[in-house]
C-alpha cells in the first residue's frame, strides 16, 4: 500500500507506529515472563519476553490502551511507562482509576491530537453481559486529513460491534486485530477475545486493506496462535493483505 506505515510488533498487544506526526503504542506490556496477578484478580501467565524495553522506544505522544484491568493489557513496566507519556487514551473507568495524564473515550467520542482524530469505538471483552466480569474495554479509530484511517480492535470478542464501526467508518485502511481466541471456564468457555476465522471475518467486514495481528503470542492463555491465523486468513482469501511477523520487526 502506497499509504502504509511502519508497525513495530512487540508481543502481545503492544504494537508502536507513527501516524500523522505522532508516535503511538497500543496496550503496553514489557514484563519479562512470569505469573502476574492482574488488578481483576485473575492470574496470568507470560512465556515470552517482550521484543523492545521501554527506554528503547524513544519518545512516545499517545498511549492507545483498552483496558487496565488485566496484566496482559498492561503490566508493572506498562503502568510505569504510563507516568511519562503525555497522554494515555482508555475506557472512562480505567482514565478514572489510572488518573494521572489518562482520558476516557466514551464509545463515539472523539479527541483531536494534533493532525488526528481519535475516535473510541465500542468493544465487549467477550459474550453478551460479561461487563461485571471482564470489565469495560474499547477500541480506537484514528482517521485525519490525507491519512489512512486505522482501526486498533482492542480486546473485542463482538462481530457485531465491528459491524457498527464499518458502517461509521469503513472501509478501513490498517487495522489493528487483537486475536488470541482467548476463553476461560467463567463462561463456559466462550471467546474473550476473536479466534482465527472471527478476526479473517472482522478483516472482511472492515473492508480493511491491510491487517496487523496482535495479542496471539507471549501469554499462555491465547488458544490460537500464527499457524491458526494463517491458516484462517488463507482460507477466507485475505492472506495478502496480512502483515504477521515475529514481534520486534517493523510491519509495511
């Protein structure tokens, strides 16, 4: 694409890339690998270590965070990260709890950062009514004058909130899936997050023209991981537009 942009994969959800004259990273998680209590209670598990450290990064203007409530989204090197950065965009509760330089995105509002609009869009952690267990998540739409719109999923299990945010702004020029096909025994083992064929579905609904996959690696309770998503987006005929790479190395 003759308007893409470098996407640095970093393991996990975490992913840096520069966009309209700003430097972003999405849900940041730097822990080396180890069992991690979340502030939701739940234990995780990391098996990898992340691909950068923080200081390695350089300066970063915004931090594209989904949710707060589970380590896996944002770790201990996450949150201390956070002091430095000048502005962290999340869900209204958790810019309520981090407090600091965070601000909450209600779904469909918007905030102007320089060149760019960011716009929260709805998201839902997993199966309908699951908000008490799993939290409030969002996802982002970043969109400008000459610039390709981006979609960065967040931790969304709901085609039929993707659905709504193409029918507001699609088609999608990148977009950001968070996979993983995360599921837990509290919900009788329904998805928290999209499996293979669900994120080649919301690829296909975005009408998306490239997709960057994130959050199917370094954890040990992602189910699905890259031979799952490649076999997925083959089958739906969307492997070409995929940018899947080791963590660490820069996606264009």
């Amino acid at each position: 694409m003759s308007d893409a942009f470098p996407v640095r994969t970093l393991g996990g959800p975490t992913a840096l890339f520069e966009y309209g004259g700003l430097r972003l990273l999405t849900d940041p998680t730097f822990d080396q690998p180890g069992s991690y209590t979340s502030p939701s209670g739940n234990t995780l598990t990391k098996l990898a270590p992340p691909a950068a450290t923080p200081d390695s990064l350089g300066p970063i203007d915004v931090v594209l965070l989904s949710h707060d409530q589970h380590a896996d989204n944002l770790d201990d090197s996450g949150r201390a990260l956070l002091a430095d950065i000048p502005l962290t965009l999340t869900t209204v509760s958790g810019a309520e709890r981090l407090g600091g330089a965070a601000r909450g995105l209600a779904p469909w509002e918007s905030v102007q950062v320089g060149a760019v609009t960011i716009t929260g869009v709805p998201a839902r952690h997993g199966p309908v009514g699951c908000e008490p267990m799993t939290g409030e998540v969002t996802g982002f739409v970043l969109t400008g004058d000459g610039l390709p719109s981006v979609y960065v999923s967040g931790d969304n299990a709901a085609l039929e909130l993707v659905e709504q945010i193409a029918e507001r702004f699609g088609p999608i020029d990148t977009a950001l899936l968070f996979a993983g096909a995360v599921r837990t025994p509290l919900f009788d083992g329904a998805l928290l997050t999209l499996d293979s064929e669900q994120a080649a579905e919301a690829a296909r609904i975005l009408g998306a023209k490239r997709i960057v996959l994130v959050h199917f690696d370094s954890w040990a309770h992602f189910t699905e991981g890259r031979d799952a998503l490649v076999k997925a987006f083959t089958a739906a005929g969307l492997i070409d537009r995929v940018q899947l790479d080791r963590p660490g190395r820069d996606e264009d």
